[in-house]
C-alpha cells in the first residue's frame, strides 16, 4: 500500500482500500510503524507520505474521499528546515514541493471549510476561491511568457554562429577539351584540317617520298594523256 501511495497508483490503491481498509486498526490517520526506515514514512499518515511525494491525485482522493485530517503533525524526520531552523506544528502541508499539490489544499479548503482548522492548525496558507486560482493562473502565465522572453534574449545574446561557405566545384575539363590539335605527320588521305587533299597528303613525308610520289603522278597523267590521245 506504501508504494501505491507513492508512486500515485490511485486506483490499485482504491481497490485495496476498498477491500482491505476497513480493516486497519486506526483508519487512514493512523501512524505507519515505527520499524520502518525513517526515510519509508515511519510514524508518519499516508496523507503526508502522499504530500511529501508530490502525489496530487492520491492527496486530493485522502482529503475529499477519506478526510484524512490535514492537521496532524509530521514525525521529525520529515520536518523541513530553513535557515536552520525548523517551524513547530509542521503539518502535511509544509511537506507539499509543488504548487500543483499546495493547491490540493486550498481547494479542499475552499470546498470543506468546515471540515478543519485549516489555516490554523493545518497551516494552509490560501483558501483557494475561484478568485485567487484565477490570478494565481494570471500570474503563472505572465511568469511563464517572462521566462520565454528571457530565453529569447539570451538566444539572441549568443554570437552568430556563420557557416563557411563551400567553394564552388571546379567542373573537370572533357576529353576533347584536353586534347590539344595534333601536329606533324597525317596519314595519307587523311582529314582534318582546310589544306589542300595533295598538300596534306604529302606534308611531313621525307624527300624521297615525296619524290616517289611526284614521278607515280606524272606517269599517271602521262598515261592519261596517251589514253587520250589515242581515242582521238
């Protein structure tokens, strides 16, 4: 039951109360056992073990459901300190760490107010009425926009933060780029530049070569000429 209460199991905590509760011999204000680890909740209610957990849930089902008395003094181990000192008559609300279960209190106040000494005994600081909630919420949410613009400052305090450009890829020059006009000898027959097919034919041949050539073309216009000649 210990752990239900909490890890804030509110309904296995219903059900085994249901069941079982009825049983215990001092009811839901009842001291837990002194053997157990003074950090466990020894000698204190389940309504303060449930407070000093931040359990709102459990908290407001043992105010409202059960009346689980607010007033009852919490054991030495959970007395808060401040400054070195210590308030007497700390109550399960003292034990609270948030507002979200403060405000269990408050509400349960304003709704029961005669169900206890709230203020006095139970040392409830506010009766929650519909009014103070409301500007409690107010004030809550003009916080909450303070603490964003804060964030926004210091964001905007932070240097800038100037990605380094990559420099531009180079494209990579082609093939045709890369090949430089060929010089020197062609292949008779060859094409490739505007020369004449007989002076391209014949450049960069050796003397005797070109020679050689010279006297094959004469003798074929010589040929050409006595072919004609004898036509006529």
């Amino acid at each position: 039951m210990l752990d239900m209460v909490r890890k804030g199991r509110l309904e296995p905590l219903r059900t085994f109360w249901d069941k079982q509760g009825r049983d215990l011999a001092e009811g839901i204000d009842g001291r837990l056992p002194d053997w157990l680890d003074p950090k466990d909740g020894a000698n204190a209610t389940l309504l303060q073990v449930a407070t000093s957990s931040a359990q709102p849930d459990v908290v407001r089902w043992l105010l409202e459901d059960l009346r689980a008395d607010p007033t009852i003094p919490v054991p030495p181990q959970l007395v808060k300190y401040k400054d070195g000192e210590a308030e007497e008559g700390q109550t399960a609300y003292d034990l609270a760490p948030n507002l979200e279960t403060r405000n269990v209190f408050g509400r349960c106040a304003y709704a029961h107010l005669n169900w206890w000494d709230w203020q006095g005994k139970g040392r409830v600081k506010t009766i929650l009425t519909p009014e103070v909630e409301a500007k409690q919420k107010r004030e809550e949410a003009k916080r909450a926009k303070m603490r964003e613009r804060a964030k926004e400052r210091e964001a905007a305090a932070r240097p800038a933060v100037v990605e380094q450009a990559e420099p531009p890829k180079q494209d990579k020059p082609t093939k045709a780029a890369d090949q430089k006009p060929k010089t020197g000898p062609q292949r008779l027959g060859g094409s490739g530049s505007n020369a004449a097919p007989e002076v391209q034919s014949i450049a960069g041949l050796t003397p005797e070569m070109r020679a050689r050539i010279e006297r094959e073309r004469r003798a074929r216009a010589a040929e050409a000429r006595l072919k004609g000649l004898g036509s006529g």
